[in-house]
C-alpha cells in the first residue's frame, strides 16, 4: 500500500508547534500535566536535550527550517514591524527551500497549518507556499491570521475558503476575536493533516509533509486573556487559574495531533518508511495570559519567547525513523534549525541538491548514532531586531549573548550553568575573543534587518 517500507526515500513529516516550551512535554520534565503520544514518539526515537529553534520568534525560526540558513544569513529575519515593506518577511523566488529540494527528488509536498513566509495579496508573493515548493497548501499565510483558532477564511492553495465562524472586529490581516465559533482550525488542520496522508499512501511517490500548528500560541487580538481553547472543561479538575489551563489544554491539543499522525501513518502501511521531526518554532510566550513559570514551560531555562537566552531558542525536538534512528534514545548532540534542510534531503537522498550557502550540516548520521565531527567546535548563531539588537551564539559548552547593540559580551557555560546564572566573561578573554571574531563575520548584511534600525524595535 502506498510509500511501503522497501523504498529508499523515506515519507518525511516534520510536525512544528508554536511556542511550545522545552519543559512543556512530560518526556522533558513536565511534572504537571502528560502528554502520553509525544512520550510515545520519543520512545521510538531519539529524543534531542539540545536542540534549537532557528529564532526566538516565529518568522525567521520557519525561514531557518526551511532554508537551511542561519538566521543572521537566511532573508528573513524577523517578524513583520510597522512601516517595513512585507517583503521583508517573505521568502525570494531565489531562496531554495527543502520542499523544493524534495520536490525535485520525487516527492509529493504539503504544507498544512501556519506559514508565515509570504502572502497572496500584496508585496510578498513570491513566498507563497506554492511558490516555494508546496504542491498543496492549507492554512494561515501571516501571523495574525493565525493568532485567531475561529476565524472567518482560511487559505487553500491560493484562494479563501470561508468558515462559519463570526469576527466582527476582523482587521485585513484577517486577525480578531471570534463571537461565533464553529469551525476550530486546529480540528480542521488535523483533518486535512490526515486526509493528506491517506492521499499519499494511494501513490506510489513518496510524500514530505509540513505541519506547522498553531497551539499554544496566544490570539493576541483577544483580550484579557488570549488561550483560546475548545474544552474549557478538560483541566477543570485542576486547581489552577483559566490562563494555565488553557496552556495545558492548548499542549494536549498538540499532543493529540501528533497521536493522529501517528495513528494514520499505521493504519495506512506507512509507518517503517517515514522520518517524523516533531519540535517548536521557539519558546514560551508571556503574553495575554501566559505564564511560563507556572507550569515551568522553560524547563529551567532562563528567558522565553523574544530572548536569546536557553529559554527563548532551547527547543524539544524528537527524531523517529525506524530502523535508521535509534528507539528509546537520548542525545546530547547540538544543532540547530538551519541543520534541518541538509539532514533531511540526505534521508531522501538528495544531498546534492543541497546549495551551497546553505550554514547547517548534514546531521543523518549522528542523528543515526554515529557522529559528526564538525559538530563539535562550530558556532551556532542568532539575532533577534525587536525591543533593540541582540545577538547570541553557541559552540560547544559556551555560550555567549550580546544583550544590546554594542554591549560586551556575556559567557555562559552550559553544561555547568544551563540556567546561565553566571557570567564568565571577566574569566574567558580568550573565549570571548574567539566569538567575538565569530560575530564580526557571521551576518550577511540585510537591508531590512538592519542593527539598531528603529523599524524592528
């Protein structure tokens, strides 16, 4: 039936939440609530303890993934601010994308859920998903879109669909906060997520799927208190205020999509031969209602959504391929986002259509078991525009932030202080030094991402 398990192409499916935590899963420490289908995952795979968003929000974070670059490298770099042309957050005809890639290996290509990389109207269409190496689309093109689970249209392919939900106070980015509330797109999604799957498993090529949720991101347009949830009753047993129960209910949603995934994946013969990657496109929110202290979201980690710090890039990532992943594993290996687009067209079979810009490295076989050397002295790096310039970058058990345009460095060692509590700056010049050196060279210049340019503050 379908894609079975004597190809040499897997089915790949990467499943990306929106804000999900490093300690919001029960497989990471989540002492508070469970989430029995990703437990599940990580015990038939690998399970990453140092993995990392692309950014601490969500558009660069999804141009990372896809495009395999860094974020000081890749063209989109931020969320969209007021007074910058959309184009700044809308993927070029020239990008080359792992769809893409995959694509031209034979793979059928869907994108379900939230995209964030250009729009149908307007400046930006060139990041449409179909334009950028989807054959099929369903879901939000923008954030605000997004921000909003019953909202009146949704977009498949490049044409709305309207929904029966109610919006009166809608905005032209299709953003607000629904009166009427019929149709939940995190049901929908999952639906669609399902149907594509089963599409797939008639043919004989093999499918890449792009999930990427909306849970447990926040509507911000619906105030005081954004966690908009389907069963308010699901966590009324517990002692905790609506705001943290809602953000349980929003990571069971989560968990209960990757359980359907999986279920499918079963029933339709599929299974043996696909790579699923579940992670997050960043860490936790505190907006409109969310608190990642409550439930420890952060899992320890200083910072969240926004930050440079573990907290805000520090993601949980599982890795499932059976027979070429190993089961019931945990890896310390560090990488990052932008590793995603080599190590996956090398599972497909396609490392040489990977460009050579591209920042990440294939990490097939130490996601296989083995190593990579190369792993262990690069620099990983990230900017962040908003509320001023910061900068961060990881090699090895060193970190190092730069906490504003043009302040020194702070060093952290991770594997004693992954907290980063103490800064040793004072006591590593020489450490210092060398990331400092990283810095000067690290970023292609960007004229929309311009340090310090009041647009993205």
């Amino acid at each position: 039936m379908g894609h079975g398990a004597f190809s040499a192409q897997p089915n790949i499916v990467i499943i990306l939440a929106d804000d999900l935590g490093y300690g919001d899963l029960s497989c990471y420490g989540q002492k508070h609530f469970t989430t029995p289908h990703l437990d599940a995952l990580a015990a038939r795979g690998t399970r990453f303890t140092d993995a990392y968003a692309g950014a601490p929000v969500c558009a660069p974070s999804r141009s990372a993934l896809l495009t395999g670059q860094h974020v000081g490298q890749t063209w989109v770099r931020g969320n969209l601010r007021r007074g910058m042309d959309p184009a700044a957050v809308a993927l070029r005809d020239e990008d080359v994308t792992l769809a893409e890639i995959l694509q031209d290996a034979g793979y059928t290509t869907g994108h379900i859920g939230k995209w964030g990389l250009g729009e149908a109207e307007g400046p930006g269409q060139s990041g449409l998903p179909r334009r950028q190496g989807f054959d099929y689309f369903w879901g939000y093109l923008n954030h605000w879109h997004a921000h909003n689970s019953w909202p009146t249209f949704i977009w498949r392919n490049e044409a709305r669909v309207p929904l029966r939900n109610m919006v009166p106070d809608e905005d032209a980015r299709g953003a607000g906060a629904a009166t009427v509330k019929v149709d939940f797109i995190p049901r929908l999604s999952d639906e669609e997520a399902i149907n594509f799957i089963q599409e797939q498993a008639a043919t004989p090529d093999p499918f890449f799927l792009y999930l990427a949720v909306t849970p447990p991101h926040v509507n911000n347009e619906r105030r005081p208190m954004g966690l908009e949830i389907e069963n308010e009753d699901a966590f009324a047993d517990q002692p905790w205020p609506a705001a943290p129960r809602a953000w349980a209910e929003l990571i069971q949603i989560v968990d209960r999509t990757v359980g359907q995934v999986v279920d499918v994946l079963a029933a339709t013969g599929q299974t043996e031969n696909t790579l699923i990657l579940f992670t997050s496109d960043n860490g936790p929110h505190q907006e409109n209602g969310g608190n990642p202290a409550f439930f420890n979201s952060a899992g320890g980690l200083r910072g969240f959504k926004r930050q440079v710090y573990e907290g805000g890039i520090r993601v949980p990532a599982i890795a499932v391929w059976p027979g070429r992943i190993p089961a019931q594993t945990t890896s310390n290996l560090v990488w990052s986002f932008e590793d995603i687009l080599p190590t996956l067209a090398a599972a497909a079979g396609s490392a040489e259509g990977i460009p050579a810009h591209v920042t990440g490295l294939n990490l097939l076989p130490a996601w296989a078991g083995g190593s990579v050397p190369a792993t262990t002295d690069r620099f990983l790096y990230w900017e962040f525009h908003e509320r001023g310039y910061v900068q961060a970058s990881r090699r090895g058990d060193w970190k190092a932030v730069r906490p504003q345009l043009g302040a020194s460095l702070e060093l952290y060692h991770l594997s004693d202080d992954p907290a980063e509590s103490r800064n040793l700056a004072p006591q590593h010049p020489e450490v210092v030094a060398a990331f400092e050196h990283y810095f000067a060279t690290a970023r292609l210049e960007n004229p929309n991402w311009i340090p310090g340019d009041q647009r993205t503050q």
